[in-house]
C-alpha cells in the first residue's frame, strides 16, 4: 500500500490487486467494446485494478495465450493522471 493525494487533498490508500469475478465497477477506465469482459472474469482474461479511498482509479487488462501473455489495455482514471 502507498499513501497517495486524495482529490480532496487529504492522503488516500492505494490499494492493487487481481481482479476477478465481477470487476464491473472499473469498466469506464477500458476500451468500451471490453466492459464486458469485466461483467464475469474468466480465462483467458486477466485484470489487476487500483482502488485510491476505495474508488477504481486503475485497470490493466489482458490475455493470456499458448504463446504468452498480452496486454489489451492500460489506464489510469484522468483525476489521479
């Protein structure tokens, strides 16, 4: 955990971790044709999400394939930018 600027100015926790399951709460920081991957979380899909004060501020989202692994999509909520 990292202590980091809340927009309010006070500090906030910065929290990361897999997603799975429903991660629907973090489908505005992807590409709109992927929220529903984030409606049910299942292989070969892989998230991680950042929460600051417990709102989503972070999603990284890919596949994992035979040959590797592939990121689809990296965002960081614009007001923690």
């Amino acid at each position: 955990m990292n202590d980091v600027t809340a927009p309010n100015g006070g500090i906030a926790v910065l929290r990361v971790a897999p997603l799975s399951g429903n991660a629907a709460a973090f489908a505005t920081l992807g590409f709109p044709r992927l929220a529903p991957v984030l409606d049910d979380l299942e292989a070969p899909w892989v998230a991680v999400g950042a929460t600051v004060g417990g709102l989503p501020a972070g999603l990284a989202l890919g596949q994992i394939q035979d040959d590797g692994a592939r990121l689809l999509s990296l965002t960081v909520a614009r007001s923690l930018r």
